[in-house]
C-alpha cells in the first residue's frame, strides 16, 4: 500500500504483518501493529517469536518511543500484564499516542477489555471492531484454545470426484497433484501438531512434515491414533522421531510388548482412555490443548474422520478433490459409517471459501459459526494466558 491510506486500508495491513508471525508465535496470538500520523504510515511492527517484543511495541521501538500525536492499528486488544514481556499498554501511554485501533479483544481473561480500560482510563481515545471478523479469523486457533482449552482441529481429505479416498487395498497415492500437496505442506509448516490413524500411517508409512517447505517455521508433533500400537519401530515416522517428535495414542488394549518396542528418543507412548475400543477423541484433544498444542491439523483416514465428526471435534474442514473418478464401491469412502441414515442428521458445515489449486478443487468449509463467535467473547473466557 501506499503511505497513505485510510482506517481500513491501515488495519488490513496490521492483520499482514500478524500473518508473518504464523508458526512462529503459538501459543501466542499473531499480532501486527501499525503507526499512523495524520493519515500517514510512520511505522509497523509484528509479534515475531514467544518472549521477542509484542507488535506495539516493535512498532514504537521504530520512532525511539516517540509517537506523540499518532494513531495505532493493531489486530488484537494491547495486553495489559507482565508475561513474558512488560505490558505493551504501559510502552503505547509513556510513547504519547493519542488514538488506538483494535479489530478485537482479547479473549485471554488476564487481558479481555483490562487493556481497552487502561488506555482509555488514561487518556487515550480506543476505537474497537475495525475489521473484527477478519481478526478473529486471523486467530481462530488461538481463540478456540484459549476459552475452551481445546485445540482448533483441521480435518484434511483429499478424494475423488465419487467420495473415494484410497484404493481398495487402503493405498492413496497420488489422489492430487503436486501443487495440493504443496498447500498441505504449507499447512503442517504452521501447524502445532499433525495427526493421523494407525491405518493410515501402516499403509502409507508417511513422515507427516512440511518437507517441501523450505525453511519450514517449525516442526509439528507428529501424533499416531493407535489403539494397538501397531506401528512398527521401524517406520519412517518413529526413524525420524529424534528429529521431530511423535506421540503414538492407544489405549490399555495395547500389548505392553508393542508399546515398549515403540518408546524411545522422540517417541512417546500416551495410554487414553477407550471409547468402544478406539482411542477417545476429547481425551486427546483435551491432551494436546493442555500442552499448548492450539493448532491441530488432522490428516484422516476414514475411520478416524468418522470418530471426530460423531465426537464434533471438527472445526474446519478442508476438502481436496481431484478431478478423477475411481467408480469402485469397494475403495476408501470419504468418512467411515457415521451411524446417520437421513439428511436431516447429516453432519453440516459452512462454506468458507472454494479456489482451484493446480487440477484439484480445495474446499474449506467450518462448522458452528454461531457458536464460535460466541466461545470467542470476553464472557466465556476460561483459560489463563500461556
């Protein structure tokens, strides 16, 4: 953009530098903060790493402090006690601005309104709800985690034009083309964890990183649905397991054998409680959130794309469809029997968005806005800050 612009045009370009924080800053928000006087850009800043300055405060840190007469644009309400870093509130009222902009409070209840009150309390005009949508979207895992404790989970598939998501022998690949497996790359690159089914992992021995990322952000957990522990030790997951870390779930059902032939460096064996026999979804989930694992992307098999949906653990679904058509009855379906036999009882989502990438079709689609939005408000707020 030019150096000059208008509200909206300063506030689009706080929510692109927080974007730049993205696998860099979890558990933290992404936040970017933009310095405006009289109508003209004087400096920017971003949230870059956990415990590096927050974005107000690499912004006022670009004029020394000294921002007397200037607006701030920032994505996300300013924080107003010492974490990791001192507040940005007590940094944004010595520095003189007269006027800040914030898209949307912080759910975070040590923050949640306390930073708007501040500033207002002392002086300072705050202006609240510019862009809000797009910044809760910016943040949804965040978001999702912070009030609930629960982690923001992506279910990617990727089928054919019938709903078919392997062969019949349980093999899947290649069902896209390259430039869709570049997103979902990119998708692993800026995600905390990734998980798959145990057949998913015996039948396509995956790594499950963002290799054709260069200079990935950061390196996913690597997390195994296996209720037996049948994965083999010598897999390319558990080979590679002192790089990246893996954490194989099963339950009591699991033969202490398999389970110590699987422990090692990098390799962690986490017993769950069963439901019906497989591994229990919230129990997991519950597992990943209370390590700080926000952002969960979710590579299905079938099986295990049916146990979230029934568990309604699915907040975003992404669905890659590739221009093919198998036409065999006994292929992989898109989700295993879910137990619904009329349209009423089917699973609903909302459509996000739909864009073409290489031959295939990628589908984001979300489910329970509603309920979402209303999770993310100061009044359900839950949890402390990380």
């Amino acid at each position: 953009m030019s150096r000059f612009g208008t509200p909206a045009d300063f506030m689009r370009l706080a929510l692109r530098l927080a974007r730049r924080g993205e696998g860099h800053v979890s558990p933290n928000p992404m936040v970017g903060a933009v310095l405006v006087r009289d109508g003209r850009l004087v400096a920017t800043g971003h949230h870059r790493a956990v415990g590096r300055d927050h974005a107000e405060v690499e912004a006022l840190r670009r004029v020394g402090f000294r921002a007397e007469g200037c607006d701030l644009y920032v994505n996300l309400e300013p924080c107003c006690h010492h974490g990791r870093t001192p507040p940005c509130t007590e940094a944004i009222l010595k520095s003189g601005v007269r006027r800040v902009f914030v898209a949307t409070v912080d759910p975070n209840p040590r923050v949640s309104g306390r930073g708007i009150e501040t500033l207002r309390g002392r002086g300072v005009e705050v202006e609240v709800g510019l862009l809000e949508a797009e910044a809760r979207r910016l943040n949804e895992p965040f978001f999702r985690w912070i009030t609930t404790g629960m982690p923001f989970v992506t279910l990617k598939m990727a089928a054919t034009l019938d709903g078919r998501i392997a062969q019949r022998d349980g093999r899947s690949r290649w069902i896209t083309a390259e430039p869709a497996r570049r997103v979902v790359h990119r998708l692993r690159a800026v995600s905390d964890a990734v998980v798959v089914g145990a057949g998913t992992a015996i039948a396509d021995d995956p790594l499950l990183l963002p290799t054709l990322v260069r200079r990935p952000p950061r390196t996913p957990v690597r997390v195994v649905v296996d209720e037996e522990a049948r994965l083999e030790p010598g897999s390319r997951l558990a080979r590679t397991a002192r790089d990246a870390p893996v954490v194989v779930a099963c339950t009591q059902a699991a033969p202490e054998g398999r389970r110590a032939a699987l422990r090692g460096p990098g390799i962690e064996v986490l017993v769950l409680p069963h439901d019906g026999g497989l591994v229990a979804l919230p129990a997991l989930m519950a597992e990943l959130g209370r390590r700080s694992l926000q952002n969960v992307l979710v590579e299905g098999g079938a099986a295990l794309a049916a146990s979230l949906l029934r568990a309604n653990l699915v907040d975003r679904l992404l669905l890659f469809c590739a221009p093919l058509v198998l036409g065999d009855p006994e292929a992989v379906p898109l989700v295993r029997d879910l137990g619904r036999r009329t349209l009423s009882e089917a699973a609903r989502f909302t459509l996000r968005s739909a864009r073409r990438v290489g031959p295939d079709l990628m589908v984001e689609c979300v489910t329970d806005l509603d309920g979402r939005a209303e999770a993310c408000s100061p009044e359900s707020s839950r949890r402390s800050e990380p």
